[in-house]
C-alpha cells in the first residue's frame, strides 16, 4: 500500500508528517510525499503534488479546508480518497482532529470506511466566443467586483433561460459542499452535502429582492460581464484568480468526476454544523 501526504506548509504540520511517516514505515506501507511537505519534514521526496494521485492508494491531508481545496482539484480526475485532517480548530471539510488520525489511520488500512462522493464544477470562460480558460472547483465560483470598481451588471441564464441581470458587488455560484462557505457569509443556504443542487448567490444585490436561487445541478449556468471599465474578476475556491472584461462569459455546470472524502465515524455533518455555527452556544 502506498500513502499520499500533503501537508500545509506551515507548523505543526512539519512534526505530524514526520511521525506519520514513521508509523507508516513501521507497517511496512510507503509514504508518498511531494516536495514541499518533504522539505516542511525534513525529508527527501522528488515527487511534484500532481504525482501525488495515481501513485497514491489514498491521501493525507493535513491541514485546514483551504489546503482540502487545493488538493481537490488535483485528484479530479483520479479515484483516490481523501482523509482531511484539520491541524487547527475543526473544519467544514476537514473533520478528522489530529486526536482522531491514527484510529482513522488503522481503519482505512484495513479497509474499514466509506466516503462521501462531493460534487465539483467546471467553470470555462469565453471571450469573444472563444474558450480562453478553464477550471475546476469544489466550493464556488465567485464574480465579483475589484476593491475600488463600482456596483457591476452580470446578465445570468440558466439552461439558456434568461434568468435576471444583477447589479450587486458579484455573484456566488456554489455547490452544497461551498454552501458553508462565502455563500453562507454572503447570506446563502446550507445544503446537505448529498442534495444534486447548485446556488446562485448574489453578493449585495442592488434590488433587495434578488435573493438566492437553488436549481438543480444538471443546469448549465451563463454570466456575462455587462459593465465596462471596471476591474472585474473570477475567483475559484477563493484560491485562483481571473480578470474579466466585458461581455466575457463565464460558463457554469457540473464536473462529470466527484471527489471521495473518507468520512469520519466518530463525527457527522451536523455536528460539524452545530459546533462550527455555535448552535445553542
């Protein structure tokens, strides 16, 4: 058996990889590291993040749900479960606390555990009606106003269907496992992890009756970039960044690959919720 780990770059991921590493090699099981968490432990590894999924049985992370985002989009087109270990305060994504890794550890080596399937997005832009960029996304796909552009105009259809033209500081366009997300700071709903549905979230909405819609996740969604000579961008899991110009389209729909998170037995989703939200605190 061979273990993918990626670590956050950061303490104390550097002790944890190395004592996982050594209990990996006292069970005779290889652990695959790329670069940047071997150099984190102080160990040798010549592997880069993308070889990290077809070399791996499954994988490792260890971090907070920024790091579980990165990763997803690596494994997008490979089988390979992951088990998201949270190194700080519990995560939306990340559930498993370091207390809970090794217990965890022996389960899925023996092959006791089941996973959650989560779906992802695509998101391609076009301008001119030409395809200029592509992506994939597990949270949101955000559009959305630079820091001194004013209120900006996207025109949304939905399955070709003219929907409504925003006038707002952006949009949200998140799946269930993103509705936890910016989404939900931005006033959204929570939707449970296995509901097929996506959310169309406008970011404060000039007309206060344009609120968030929830459509199936079969539905193809068009934005086009209305206003002129504003800084305007497209954010993917609030990780990578594109710069708009008007009457760009940004096309919308389902990813045909989910990703696999290895549950975690000792917690469910809603007492993620409850203890993340402060429910009845």
């Amino acid at each position: 058996m061979k273990v993918g780990i990626i670590a956050k770059p950061k303490k104390p991921a550097d002790e944890v990889v190395k004592d996982l590493v050594n209990w990996l090699k006292e069970r005779n099981i290889e652990a695959i590291l790329d670069e940047e968490t071997a150099i984190l432990a102080g160990l040798e590894s010549h592997y880069k993040k993308s070889d990290i999924p077809e070399l791996s049985d499954f994988i490792v992370v260890l971090g907070g749900d920024g790091t579980l985002l990165s990763v997803a989009r690596l494994v997008y087109r490979s089988d390979v479960p992951i088990l998201a270990v949270n190194l700080g305060s519990l995560g939306f994504l990340t559930e498993v606390t370091l207390d809970e890794l090794y217990p965890m550890m022996e389960k899925v080596i023996e092959g006791d555990y089941t996973t959650d399937e989560r779906t992802m997005l695509e998101a391609f832009i076009f301008r001119q009606g030409e395809k200029i960029a592509e992506y994939r996304v597990l949270n949101d796909v955000v559009i959305h106003k630079g820091t001194l552009a004013r209120i900006i105009q996207l025109e949304a259809k939905i399955d070709d269907m003219y929907l409504t033209t925003y006038r707002a500081d952006g949009l949200i366009i998140a799946t269930p496992t993103g509705s936890t997300a910016y989404s939900l700071a931005a006033g959204g709903p929570i939707i449970y992890p296995g509901v097929p549905a996506l959310i169309l979230n406008p970011i404060c909405p000039f007309t206060l009756s344009q609120r968030p819609i929830v459509i199936d996740d079969n539905s193809i969604i068009e934005v086009t970039l209305l206003t002129e000579n504003e800084d305007v961008f497209v954010t993917l899991d609030g990780q990578v960044g594109f710069a708009l110009r008007v009457r760009d389209v940004v096309r919308v729909k389902k990813a045909p690959n989910k990703i696999k998170l290895i549950k975690n037995p000792y917690r469910n989703f809603f007492e993620v919720l409850r203890t993340k939200l402060r429910w009845g605190a």
